[in-house]
C-alpha cells in the first residue's frame, strides 16, 4: 500500500520536527513538505526533514501528494492553518495546544465539520500513556464506581540553571502568538484528560504563578491550579513548569478516590497504590494499551472509527482553560458555558 503523503506546519518548539521524523521513521507515511516561517526553528525542521523546505504553508498544503497535514505552528496560526487546510480536502493531525483561544477552537471545529475531512487532536503525554488510557476507559464506563475526588499534578521540572529562554523562547511568547504561559503548554494536558474523563465542569476556579525569573520578567505564568467543580466533587489540576534542587522527573501524579476505591498512580516513578498499598507497577500496567493518536487518524481514513482524541473534547478543553484565565483576570469562579470566545489575557492587554 502506498504510503501516507505529509505535510509538516510549523516548527514551534521544535515540535515539528519531532513530529516530522516520527512520520519518517514509519512505513506508512512519508513526509512530502514542510514548512516553518521562523528562521532558526526553520533551519532545524529543514535538518530533520533532509530536503529544502517549501516556500509556505499554502505550498504544503496544496502539494497534490499530502494526504494530512501534522499542524506544529504558533498557536495563534492553527485555525488558520486548519481553514486552509480543511478548504483543501486535507486531514488534520494537529499537535497541542490546540489554538490560542475559545474563537479560534470553534473555528477550527467549524472548519472540519464544514469540510468533512478526518483530525485528531495530538496530545499524547497523559491519554496515550498506558495505564492512564486504561484508567480513562475504566472511569467512563464505571467500572470502579462513583468519584469522590480528583488530583493531577502534570508537567515539566528541570534544574535551576535550566536556559529555558534558550532553548524554549516561544514560552514566553505574548497570548495573541502562544494562547498563554504554561496553563496552557502544559495545562492543556491535565485539562483535556480530566474533560475526557468528566466532561464539562459547572464552574472553574484558577490561580497563576510567575516564580520562575524568565517567565516573570515576561509576565508569563510558569505555574497554575485549576479547580474543577463537577457538582458532587472538585477535580483539582496543578500544571506548569517547575525548578526543582535535586534528581527530578516530569510530574505525571493522579490521585482518584471513588466511594470504595483510592488510587495513585505516578506514571513517571511508575508508582501506583490501591487503597494505599503499594503495588507492583509492572503487573498493575499489565495488559494497558493506547492508541496513538495518528493509528487514531489512520482508523478514521480507513474504516470511519471515530477517534476518541478528538475536536469535540478538545474544543471543550480550550473553554476550560479560558474559563480558567477568565478567574484569574476578574478573580471570580466562572461558570460554564462561555459566550464569549475571546481570551481573557488578550483582552487584559488591551486595556
């Protein structure tokens, strides 16, 4: 069978070259053009991809040999990237966070609805982590029963002298080109797993952090807590970026307590405990499968499986967040739904 063409948008935070030489080393695809509007971010794509890079994102897009786009650009450019690409008749495979505020996530929705063609949402670092798969399956369906509570602590800690300004600059980019800081990097994680597994919130409560130097001097946060309120309990998120002393791993933490059932399970210590006791990781993971989010594309294209990390929960998940900006700009709990698509850090910087 032939392989998949693919086109490659963006390079922001070098994730588009990642995604580009994942979609290289597989049998099934092959990249056909990419293409990044940054210099240096350009330069690195066009090194992974081993071939000069098109002249625009409408050249790749409209190239008669790609299949899907992999959407990897600022996120204040995704809904476009997405009309332009759906106008086209091309598959979306695109790379969190979604876009940079609620209009935008329903432009995007529109744009597929309209158009017809297959997108998965990539977002891979909790729901396409095994055990945490498993978990979401199992929660939706009941097995463990009612919830009582629910704590994820998500993100990414690095040493104190860690050049994030370096190696990362588009952290501490404005909302209008990043959406906002970490809460939305990193947060988009966390809340698109806890929307999966509850839906929608009634109300949402936040909190910021700007403790990290280069963040601060940019007056971005590097860290928040969002509160889920779901009527009869709170999912309670903590996400972001972290400076951490000593030996560190990536922050991956769920506590879930259901009415006869408490779980932990640190997917990066590879810790789990039931009713706390400690068990054996190996066999508590044993038998966990996900499906990645491309196999998700692919199942779609070909057989009209619909995916399951999908525009519908991501869509949801960018209301959240908003929501979640909103009770930091007018220190309020925001109930939802919104009306407003606008982004409230956006709006703040108007004033």
């Amino acid at each position: 069978m032939k392989p998949y063409g693919v086109g490659i948008l963006g390079n922001c935070c070098t994730h588009g070259a990642g995604i580009c030489g994942m979609f290289q080393r597989r049998s099934d695809t092959r990249v056909i053009a990419a293409y990044e509007q940054n210099a240096r971010r350009a330069n690195e794509l066009q090194a992974v991809f081993g071939a000069p890079l098109a002249g625009s994102y409408e050249a790749v897009i409209n190239h008669p040999d790609v299949d899907f786009v992999a959407i990897t650009c600022d996120p204040g450019d995704k809904a476009d990237m997405v009309e332009i690409a759906a106008a086209a008749g091309k598959h979306i495979f695109l790379n969190k966070p979604l876009c940079e505020s609620l209009d935008s996530a329903r432009r995007i929705a529109e744009a597929v609805q309209q158009h017809g063609v297959h997108f998965v949402y990539d977002i891979p670092m909790v729901r396409f982590i095994p055990v945490y798969a498993r978990l979401l399956d199992e929660v939706r369906t009941g097995t463990h029963g009612s919830v009582m509570g629910y704590h994820h602590l998500f993100g990414m800690n690095f040493p104190m002298d860690f050049d994030l300004k370096g190696v990362w600059p588009e952290r501490l980019d404005p909302p209008e080109k990043a959406g906002g800081g970490e809460m939305t990097n990193m947060g988009c994680y966390a809340i698109d797993y806890a929307v999966s597994l509850f839906g929608r919130p009634k109300t949402v409560t936040a909190k910021w952090r700007k403790l990290w130097d280069v963040y601060a001097e940019s007056d971005v946060e590097n860290f928040g807590q969002i509160v889920l309120d779901y009527g009869d309990f709170f999912a309670f998120l903590e996400v972001g970026k972290q400076q951490l002393a000593e030996a560190r791993r990536h922050s991956n933490a769920m506590t879930i307590n259901f009415v006869h059932k408490t779980m932990f399970i640190d997917a990066s210590a590879q810790v789990v405990t039931i009713n706390h006791i400690a068990q054996d990781y190996n066999a508590f993971a044993e038998g966990a499968t996900a499906v990645g989010s491309f196999e998700q594309l692919l199942g779609a294209i070909e057989n009209g499986t619909p995916p399951t990390s999908n525009i519908d929960t991501a869509l949801l998940a960018t209301e959240t967040l908003m929501a979640a900006y909103r009770s930091i700009v007018e220190e309020r709990t925001v109930t939802l739904p919104l009306i407003s698509g606008e982004n409230p850090l956006i709006a703040m910087r108007r004033k």
